[in-house]
C-alpha cells in the first residue's frame, strides 16, 4: 500500500435535537399541562490512533465526515435519541491541525488513545421546563444547538526507533532490505524511496527495534528541496539516527562532503535534530578493498574530529551488520531503563 502522510478532511457534529412543544391532552385531564420533552445531544466525532493501520491513504478518498443529529423531543416528557458518535481511526503517530488556524489539536502517539475533535451540540428543551406558577401553559421551546465544524489535517509522523538519514542512493534501502523483512523498492538512480518504508530488525529472541528508511536528502532540503520538509518531519520521532555514507558514490561526490551536508540540513531544520544522538555508517564497503574503505573511513572521521560511534558495512553482503545491530540493541535498551 502507498505510504501516505498527509491528508485534509472536514468534520462535522451532529446537531441538537430540538425541544418539544406539546400539551398533556386526556379525556378526564383537560387541563393535564405542558409535556414537551427535550431533544438528543447531537453526535460527536472522535479520531482513536490505532496501530494497525500505517497509512493515512483512505482520508484521500473520503474528506467530509458528519455525525449523526439527536432527534427532537416528543410529547409525555419523552426525550429524543441522541445521535450516534462517529469514530475515525489512524495511524499511531498523526498530528492533527486544525487547517484553518493551524493550531495542533492534538498529538495522536499512543495506541488507543482517543481525542473529540468535533462536540456534538448540544440538545434542546421542551416547553415542560418553562411551566410555572404564573404561566401554565408555556409554548416556548429551546432549538438543539448545532454541532461543531472543522478543517482537519492530518499529519503522519513516523514512529520508530531508528532512522536512516543520508543522500540519495546512499543504500538505505538495500540495509535495511538486509536487517528486515521490510522489501522497499531498490534501484540504481536517486530517489527510489517516496515514502518512508518501516522494518522490524530481530537483533535476537523478544529483543527487536523499528527502523525506518527515510527519503533520501539534498542540499537545501529544509528549504523544500528535493524531498524537503515531506522528510524531516519524520525525522524528530526517532531515538537515534544512522547516517548511511556511500563510501563511492555514483554521482562522483566526496562522502566527506555529504555528510557535513546532512548535518547542515538536520540543524537548519531543528537543532534539536543535530544533538540528537546520530552514528555514521559507512556503506558499500564491498565495493572497495578492505585496506581501502578502512583508510578511508579513518580519514574522514579524523577530519570530522568525530567522537560518536561509526562503523563499516555492506548492506548488500551483511558484512558489519552483526555488530551495528547487536551495539544499537544495547543503546536502546539502555535508554528505555535510564
């Protein structure tokens, strides 16, 4: 199914039911009194995050939702049904924007978790409630309010535990093809991911992570190019990142050189992005001589005066994945028991 993460929808409560207007009518009660009872609340509408679903593709198809409206009051003081709640299920991890004020209604990350995002209105009422002592037979009645109205959009962001940054055709799709049984497409051209593609890589039994392969960056992408924001965005859920370096790119370009410009990219976007803890994995190692990817991979981390943890891998023939594995199992167990 497309990875779809963005989507608009209107929404809309159910009205009130309105209030009754009606009088007691008896053979031996002539004078029985007012017995108009109140309408139903209108229905509510409710988004629940849901993590069986992994795309926002169906609010593509379908953008206006309504509620059902309460039903009006009836005569003997009965009181009309209220309207039925609609609820709209999506992915763990959607943000939901009110489209019009662009204010964030709410944060939708946890599995089950349910938020209204349109209130029914509320019911009306009937002419009994306004008898009294100097008007006995009361004709007023108040209408059911109508229900709430919103521009919604719906923003997937994606939810896991790695993220895999790099320039085009860096191999990430091939890594991750390699740890995962995730299958996204792999090519040899840029841009073969559109969509961000999840995998759940076993690093051995019960003790597994969810890594995420991410659209490829450019320079200026947190500015819109290439991919742009449409690829950032997912970037902030992540625990940490693995930068994939192509140690020989088939563009001609110095690996050196496209990892300052990841970096610049992630610290325009956010800075927060940049702290966030962020390895190097230098990729396509069998395309070189063993003795040349090593020499080559100490002299950029020496020129980046790296300090955090990097490492040497094939994506095509798994060689150095046992270990970037095994070592990214461990960091994440330990920061879920800190």
């Amino acid at each position: 199914m497309k990875f779809i993460d963005e989507a608009k929808i209107d929404v809309e409560a159910g009205k009130g039911g309105n209030g009754c207007c009606s009088f007691l009518r008896l053979k031996f009660m002539p004078h029985g009194g007012p017995d108009g009872g109140d309408g139903g609340d209108g229905g509510s509408i409710y988004l629940r995050a849901d993590e069986s679903i992994n795309t926002l593709v169906d609010y593509r198809f379908v953008h206006t939702y309504k509620a059902q409206d309460g039903e009006k009051g009836g005569s003997r003081d009965c009181s009309g049904k209220g309207g039925e709640d609609l609820c709209l299920r999506v992915p763990v991890g959607t943000m939901v924007y009110d489209d019009d004020t662009d204010e964030l209604i709410v944060d939708l990350n946890t599995n089950g978790q349910i938020a209204c995002v349109a209130k029914g209105g509320r019911h009306g009422i009937g002419n009994t409630h306004f008898k009294s002592s100097t008007n006995r037979a009361p004709r007023r009645t108040i209408p059911g309010a109508p229900g709430d109205k919103r521009n919604l959009r719906l923003e997937l962001k994606v939810l896991a535990d790695i993220g895999l940054v790099g320039m085009p055709n860096a191999g990430k799709s091939t890594l991750i093809r390699a740890l995962s049984a995730a299958r996204p497409k792999v090519a040899d051209y840029p841009f073969t991911t559109l969509y961000p593609n999840l995998g759940v890589v076993r690093a051995s039994k019960h003790r597994s992570f969810v890594i995420a392969d991410l659209p490829g960056l450019i320079e200026g992408a947190a500015e819109g190019a290439g991919l742009g924001i449409r690829f950032l965005k997912h970037v902030a859920r992540t625990r940490l990142l693995w930068q994939v370096v192509d140690l020989a790119p088939i563009d001609g370009s110095e690996p050196l050189k496209d990892i300052q410009v990841i970096a610049k990219e992630l610290e325009k976007y956010d800075e927060d992005l940049i702290a966030k803890e962020r390895w190097l994995v230098f990729n396509k190692s069998d395309l070189l001589l063993p003795e040349e990817a090593k020499e080559l991979v100490h002299k950029m981390v020496k020129k980046l005066k790296w300090k955090g943890k990097y490492f040497l891998i094939s994506g095509l023939d798994k060689s150095g994945t046992r270990e970037l594995v095994q070592q990214t199992m461990h960091y994440l167990e330990e920061l879920l028991s800190a």
